[in-house]
C-alpha cells in the first residue's frame, strides 16, 4: 500500500462509525491483574506494555466476558479467572449493552462474530500437525484452493522477506476426530511458489507462517466483527510490522471490524493515534492502566529514547527553569524535545542566532528566548533581517527574578510549605533583598534559606504557573514556543 493511501486509510478508521463495538471493562480478582477497567474508542485500540504485565490475560478477559468458552478450558484461564467478576459494555447496531460474568461460567454472549489471532502459538502448532499427517495429500485433494491476489501475494512477499509468484490456502473443515488447538471451524493449509520451488506449511518457518496466518485470518473476518489480535510483530522485522499493520487498518475500514491488538512493538503502534493507546504496567497490587498516554510514556514502554530536536537559547538559570516549567506543564512531549541552553546574556542570545546556520531539511529548531524585559526593546535586541531563526519572550515585560519577587511578596505561605522553610524566615528573605539586583535575588534568598538556587526557582516557578491567574501568560509564552518549533 502506496504510503498517502495508507495515510488516508488510518483517517478514514478514526472517523467511520461501527456496528460493532466494544466500549469497556471493567475487572476484579483477576489474577495477575488485580481490578480495574479501560475503555475503547475507534477502529482499532492497541495495548501496550512490556513482556508479562498482563496484555494477554486482559484480552482473555475481552474474549471470556463477551463470548461462551468451549470445555476443556486451558488451565491459565480456570487459574486467573476462578474467582473474578468482568463487566464488559458493548454496542451492537447502535443499542449498548452491559454483561456481567463472575467466574468462568459462561452466560450471555454478543451475536457479533469474534476472532482470536494469536500467530505465533498457532503457526508451530501447524506444522507439527501437517508435518505428522500422512495422507495429508488426499485430504487437500478433497477441499478446492483459493489463490491470492496480486495485492495480498505482494504484501505476503513483503512480510515474510520471500518473492511468491503465488499462495493457495486450502480451508479445511472436516477432519473428523483430528483438531488442531486455536482451530475452531476450520484449518488452514498454505502452498506457495517460489522462484519455482513449489512447498507448504511442513517447509514454512515460524515468521513466515505466522504471516500468512495474520492475513488469512483477517481476510476471513466477518463484517461488522470484532477481532482480538495477540503481538502481531512476532518474527516481523520492524518496517514489515508497518506495512501489516496498514493491512489490518484498511480491512477494520472496510469491513467494519473492530480490532483490539495487544503489542510491544514500535512498528505496530506507529500509525494510530495516542488517544487510542492503552499502556499497562504491574505493581505488586496488580496493573496500571494509562488511557491517553504522551509520547515519552509511549517511548518508555517501548525503549525507544527522546532525542531532542530544538534548542533554546536563553539568559540565565531563572530564564532556563521558567521556560523548562513552561514547557512541561502544557506539553510534557515538547518540553522533551528542546535542550536549553544558558547563553549568558541578551547580546549572547542575538550573537548566536546571527551566526548559527541553517541545518538541512529543517531537523532541529533554534529559538532564542529572551526576558520579557526585552519585549519592547525591538531592534536593539535582535535584527530580524540577520537571522534565519526564531525568537521569543518569557511571560510579561519583567524579567523571571521580578516576576517571582512581585508574586511572592503576597503569596509566600505557600511557597514555605513548598520549600519546607519557615514562614517567617522565607518573609524575612524576601524583605531583606527587595533591593537586591535581580540577577543576585534568587541566588541571595537561596543562600539565606539554605537551599540550592535551582531547588528554590523550580518551586518558585510551579507555584506561580498553577495559579490560574498566570495560566494566560504562560499560555502566551508556550504557543509562541510551539508555533516556531512546528514551523
């Protein structure tokens, strides 16, 4: 799929209506998960955490509160779910329901079609049961093949790393007393043509089987289905993870089905929105769900580090720590993405936007961020004809110490709390260097209170920002900032 049309594809998901949706859960006593509940939105929601935090317990926990689990149940699901209560909220041709199952008994069960995919245990399961068939032959003989498209051969190839020049898949649906476990109705048998060589499943490796196994389970979706897929990228390298995943998007679309996918894996996560993003972590008391998770939580979960791609260039460490809480309190992401830099003084700034070049394709963003003291200043501050970077101000027209004095000559009770001083000796401090030059004040009080400097401006900084009165200004300061960086 051409990379604007997957593009449309992944919008297109977000904005069609479902027949078919699961809205939430809600669970307790469940081992290995304790209790709690999320919530779904969209066509397709993704699950994300490390390996053993609980992603496949919750999608058999999706799976046992709105479907009826044929005996013999695997002994994980008696063992997690004995003693648990689940209560999942569903919307099927737009009337919403909720089901309630305690234990392993089942109950009600929604009339939409439901799929299970979990590739990786299924595919070796296959190959020893093909492998161990003898009159394998016979048995296809006997069921016609389908042949696959050129789109479908064409991602196959791509995916599993082979050149195809074509894949049948046999769907078998009797074997009398023989089953394959994960098979509930039928039983896939792929053969494929490469470079001539004809083979099937028996000569399949686990990645490649597992491929075809993703695919022809989606090709086979119902409409208006829902579909639980487990860790998809097993034995995908990466950027095969990518163009599988625009597969699933482009089927959810088409056919309606909405698609719950548990992952670690940055390639399956790439095209789907944050706010459809579930991170799960485990604490001793059980899980941690994170419904509408930044960026660096994503990145973290993932272990895939921040680099910075901006810098900002400011006076002094009050300017620093005022920009870096600014940053962080309107968008944590953002404020990842700058390393702030002290330059040292207003002419330090100008000298380095004057003098730093361009760099190619617009990679990293320069900003110079002077006081606010400087807003009115105009041209001797910054010649705008000699640089080809970005500049701005700090909150107001006072420089950071001043705005911090002003404030606190009536807000000083709690900052105290804040900074575990006394009241009376912070009042004192403050008194005693009202006149002080405002680039000593904050180095002055620090060392009055016996704290460090930047300790004190960090608190200093927040407490101001989380009074709603400021919030505008603030405000001001950081649009200004993200304006120039998404430039």
């Amino acid at each position: 799929m051409r990379f604007a049309k997957a593009l449309d594809v992944w919008r297109g998901l977000y904005r069609k209506q479902f027949q078919s949706k699961i809205l939430g859960l809600e669970f307790s006593n469940v081992l290995g998960l304790g209790s709690g509940r999320l919530s779904f939105s969209g066509g397709i929601t993704i699950i994300c955490g490390a390996n053993g935090v609980g992603k496949t317990t919750l999608l058999n926990a999706l799976l046992l509160s709105i479907k009826n689990i044929s005996e013999p149940l695997p002994y994980s699901i008696k063992n997690r779910f004995g003693g648990s209560s689940l209560v999942v909220s569903v919307s099927e041709n737009g009337n919403a329901n909720s089901y309630t199952k305690h234990g392993i008994v089942n109950g009600a069960e929604i009339s939409s079609e439901i799929n299970y995919i979990e590739s990786a245990n299924k595919s070796s399961r296959l190959i020893d049961f093909f492998s161990s068939l003898s009159d394998k032959q016979e048995i296809l003989e006997t069921f016609g093949s389908v042949e696959y498209d050129a789109e479908e051969l064409n991602l196959l190839s791509y995916v599993t790393g082979k050149n195809y020049e074509s894949c049948n898949v046999y769907e078998i649906d009797d074997f009398g007393e023989n089953e394959v476990s994960g098979f509930e109705d039928v039983i896939p048998y792929f053969q494929v043509l490469e470079n001539g060589v004809s083979y099937g499943i028996e000569m399949m490796g686990l990645g490649e089987l597992a491929a075809h196994l993703l695919i022809w389970s989606i090709r086979r979706a119902a409409n208006n289905s829902i579909l639980f897929l487990e860790e998809p990228e097993s034995f995908i390298s990466p950027k095969a993870q990518i163009h599988l995943m625009n597969y699933v998007a482009n089927a959810s679309l088409k056919k309606g089905i909405w698609s719950i996918i548990t992952t670690h894996s940055m390639g399956i996560v790439s095209n789907v929105p944050l706010s459809h993003i579930k991170i799960v972590s485990k604490s001793a008391a059980g899980i941690s769900i994170i419904e509408n998770p930044n960026h660096f939580q994503l990145n973290m979960i993932l272990g895939i580090s921040f680099s910075y791609t901006g810098i900002l260039f400011v006076e002094d460490l009050a300017s620093k720590i005022f920009a870096k809480i600014i940053l962080a309190h309107f968008d944590g992401d953002l404020a990842r993405r700058f390393d702030i830099v002290i330059a040292g003084s207003v002419s330090a700034i100008s000298s380095i936007l004057y003098s730093m070049p361009k760099t190619s394709n617009n990679w990293l963003k320069i900003i110079g961020l002077y006081d606010g003291d400087q807003r009115d200043a105009g041209a001797s501050v910054i010649d705008r004809r000699r640089i080809d970077w970005y500049y701005d101000f700090l909150p107001t027209s006072s420089a950071p110490e001043i705005i911090l004095r002003n404030y606190f000559r009536r807000n000083y009770s709690i900052l105290a709390s804040r900074l575990a001083v006394r009241e009376q000796d912070l009042e004192l401090g403050l008194n005693q260097f009202e006149a002080s030059n405002h680039h000593d004040w904050s180095r002055d009080l620090s060392d009055f209170l016996a704290i460090s400097e930047e300790h004190m401006l960090n608190n200093m900084f927040r407490v101001w920002i989380e009074d709603t009165e400021n919030e505008p200004d603030a405000l001001a300061c950081f649009t200004g900032i993200q304006r120039n960086f998404t430039s």
